[in-house]
C-alpha cells in the first residue's frame, strides 16, 4: 500500500483519504504519512483540518510521524505548518508538541541539524515551555525536549529539574533519563546530587529516587554509590527498600555500566551487611532478561514503589533491547497515584507538599515518549468516574508503524546490480485502566499491550539475459497484559501481581 502511494499523484492520494471508510480512514492517513512522497503530504495537507477533524485521526496523524523511521524536513514542515498559532483540543496540542520533539530528534540524528525547519521546531518547543502557564503544560514541553536529545537543551531541563514544582520537575528528569550515558556530564551529576541528598530545597521522593537512578546507571563515581546506600534509609522505610533492591538487581545484571563499581563498593561490611539490606517494605524492583543472543540481549523489568500506608505509588514495567552498547526502549509503561493517602486521612511526610490527588499513565515506545495519559485528578473527578465508570481501558496507543524502510543499489563485480529492500511494520495497540474502589479499599491496574510484526525483505537482480527475485517475509504476534490487584482493607496490605504472555504465532 505504502509502495502504491509513492507512487500516487496528489489527487488519487486526497480521493482516496476523501472515499476511505471511516474504520479505514486512520491506516489510510499512517501510510501516507510513512510514504512521505510530496504529493501524499500535500494531500495530507489538504485533507486534515485540525480545527475540525476528530481528535483521534490527528493524533494518529501525529504519532504516525513520531514514529517515522527516516522522517523528511517536508514531515516536519507540514507538522509545524498544522501547529503554528491554531486553537487546538489540548489533547492533540500535547499529542503535536512529543511528535515535534521525535521529528526533530530524528533529523539531528541524520545530521540535518542545521535546517531551518529543524530550528523552527526546536525554537516551537522552548517559546511553549517559557510560555507555559500550567504545571501540566510545562511538563508536556519538557518531555518533547526528551525526545528531541538534544544536547544543548540539557541547561533547561536541569534548571526544571531543580526549581521546578514536582510535576514539572519528574518530567524534566524523565527527559534526562532519555539521554545516553556520553551526554550525562559531571553538571547534569552535580545537579541530581542536590536533588538526592536536597542541598536547596526539599524534593517528593520520587524526584530523588530518578535522581538516584541517573546517578546509579551512568557511570557512577564509588563515592556516588556509598553515599546514595548511606542516605537511603533516611528516605523512609518503602523508598529505601525500593532504591536498595535497585542496586541489587543492578549487580545481578550483567550488562549494567556500573556493576563492577558497585561489586567493588559491596566488599566494605559497613554497607554490605544484614542491618542495611534487610527488606522491611513491600516496594520491589526487579530486572531481567527474557532472551539473549551474542548480538542481542531483551530484558523486563518492574519496579512497583509504594507509600508508608500501602498504596501504590508507582510502577513502571519495561521492555528493553541491548544490542552493541545502545538500549532501545521497545516499551516502557509507567503508572503514578498520588495523594491516595489523604484518602485514609495519613499526611504526607515532614517537608513534602501534599499532592493533589491524581491517578495517570505515561508510556516510551520505540524511544519515543507519548503523551500522557491522566485517568482522573482531583476527589470530585475521581467521584465521577467511580459513579460513571464505563469499565472500559483508556488507549494509550494504537496503530500502525513502519520501523523499518530500507533502499539500497549494490553493483556487483560482474557489473551487475542488485537492488535490495526492506520494510518491517509494526501495528501496535496498547491500552490501560486503573480502577480505585473506595468501598471496598482496592486499586486494581492493568496495562494490555498487543502487537504483530510483518517483514518484507526483497533482492532483484535485473540484466538482459537474467532476471531473478529472492523474496522472504516474515510474521509474528504476541500480546502481553499485566495487572496489578492491591487490598488496603487489611494489615499488611494484600497484593497480587500478574504477567501473562500470550502464545507467539510465527510464520
């Protein structure tokens, strides 16, 4: 389909969006999207209407172009083109804003940097962020600097990170956590020192265990990793319980950067002992490998941090690929609670603000970060979904995505030319649900992720007297659901945690 609209004319591209039925109208609009050729995206152009299409065409439109394996400045031209000084629904605004940031990191990565289109999306970008006037707004800018990479934004976001409100600040850490190691300088360690340990001010414990945890996983100094396992136990009982399962789980990764440093660490008694590493929470964090080649390693991992009264505060389950040094970030879903305790009348702790209450979800596929997702915020709107809950999972994500679009000519000695081509799609639909019953005091989560993989690979070899195909194609689906169940009624608190992975057809 793709191949056919690369070659369309503009007018059979827009008859086309034009006649689509409305089931088919979204794949219509990712495939000309991935074709990128100039008449499909003034056809794109044309058709989409961001004062009136529904919301979700044009945040399939806008994903569809994050996603875009080898985006072209004409992509981001015609993206800022359809954000520049229009009202839009916040939702798409949010959408547009983490599709700028992928587009423009991907052009850098081409070394395409210097394009005035790239410098406009950059500049569209920090004008949002310094115009920003609400918490939520602030953060959504902040985590499309995080998909950009770019490394002279990391001034900003350190400035974020440390005087931010803590909204703000866990999405200026967010977008750090986004960097390779290299761009972690001794600055950006400087900066999450006086977070941890707050040398000017006090931070939520979450802020302060991502500021852990960028020390801990580049590089870290031996002075670094003591002094975090020194501190830990003044963050309270499930903080220090999380952070030191953390480390553990650190030493028995292989792959880990700072292994042997914290293996090293680990031979002094007076931090590897009973008394500091005994589990007294119910917070865990777990990592391991799922498969493991010579040139790929793909890992799971889960962390799950909760209050001193029980709740849940956070999980985050990731899906990791580690190939030649680079990680690539296949999924990541991260859902937050807060201010539940003020639910069963508990404070928070001495220095910390008390939270609004608010319960949301943000997700990382393919290293691009998504918009976030908020399921309620504030009691009266919790009230209202409790009473007028449909039961049905919010979508984070679905549809189609072309992660692989390759073209190449090789002359061979003979004189002859082989041409060789590869595509691989990826259609993904991902959903989630958090379901709070006062009555009964349970919190119920699920995260279902399904997704099928089709390759098409392809070597001509065209001369007048030989003419050969070697064609392969490849298939693969699979879906993943993960839920978790926890009971505040009694003491301890029940909780049960589930991870099915359905059977892999593949053809």
């Amino acid at each position: 389909f793709i191949q056919m609209l690369r070659g369309a004319k503009k007018r059979e591209v827009l008859q086309l969006l034009k006649r689509a039925p409305e089931e088919m109208l979204p794949f219509v609009v990712e495939a000309a999207v991935v074709a990128q050729s100039v008449p499909a995206l003034a056809a794109l152009s044309d058709f989409l209407d961001f004062s009136k299409e529904p919301k979700s065409l044009l945040e399939t439109f806008l994903y569809a172009t994050a996603f875009s394996p080898r985006p072209s400045k004409e992509l981001l031209h015609l993206v800022l083109d359809k954000l520049d000084g229009k009202q839009l629904a916040p939702e798409v605004r949010d959408t547009g804003m983490v599709a700028l940031g992928s587009l423009v990191g991907k052009l850098c990565q081409q070394h395409l940097c210097g394009l005035q289109e790239v410098e406009r999306g950059v500049e569209t970008i920090l004008a949002g962020l310094r115009r920003a006037k609400e918490e939520h707004e602030a953060a959504t800018h902040l985590l499309a600097l995080g998909n950009a990479l770019l490394p002279d934004t990391i001034p900003t976001l350190l400035q974020w990170a440390e005087e931010g409100p803590t909204t703000v600040a866990a999405a200026a850490m967010a977008a750090l956590r986004q960097f390779p190691s290299q761009h972690i300088s001794s600055e950006v360690k400087r900066a999450m020192r006086r977070i941890f340990h707050e040398k000017r001010k006090s931070y939520e414990k979450t802020c302060r265990l991502a500021a852990a945890e960028i020390l801990l996983d580049n590089e870290p100094l031996p002075m670094d990793v003591i002094n975090i396992l020194l501190a830990a136990h003044r963050l309270g009982t499930e903080a220090a319980t999380f952070l030191l399962l953390k480390v553990q789980s650190s030493l028995r990764a292989e792959h880990h950067p700072a292994r042997q440093i914290m293996k090293d660490v680990m031979r002094d008694p007076r931090i590897n002992n009973y008394n500091h590493f005994s589990k007294a929470g119910v917070s865990s964090s777990f990592s391991g490998p799922l498969t493991a080649t010579e040139d790929l390693l793909s890992t799971f991992g889960l962390d799950l941090l909760f209050l001193e009264g029980g709740f849940l505060r956070k999980s985050v389950s990731d899906f990791s690929l580690l190939s030649h040094g680079r990680r690539l970030r296949a999924a990541q879903v991260t859902i937050e609670a807060q201010g539940m305790e003020s639910m069963l009348g508990e404070n928070a702790s001495e220095g910390e603000e008390g939270p609004e209450l608010m319960a949301g979800m943000s997700a990382i596929f393919f290293d691009v970060q998504l918009r976030p997702i908020v399921f309620f915020q504030g009691y009266t709107d919790l009230m209202a979904k409790v009473l007028l809950s449909s039961g049905e999972p919010t979508s984070v994500v679905k549809g189609n995505l072309l992660l692989m679009d390759h073209h190449q000519v090789i002359p061979l000695q003979s004189g002859i030319q082989a041409v060789v081509k590869l595509q691989g799609g990826l259609g993904l639909d991902i959903s989630a649900n958090v379901d709070v019953n006062i009555w009964e005091q349970e919190l119920k989560t699920s995260v279902n992720a399904r997704g099928s993989l089709a390759i098409d690979f392809q070597a001509e070899l065209d001369a007048p007297f030989l003419q050969t195909t070697l064609r392969s194609q490849t298939e693969a689906e699979t879906s993943i659901h993960f839920d978790t169940n926890l009971r505040f009624s009694s003491s301890p608190v029940l909780m049960c945690l589930q991870l099915r992975e359905e059977q892999v057809p593949y053809r």
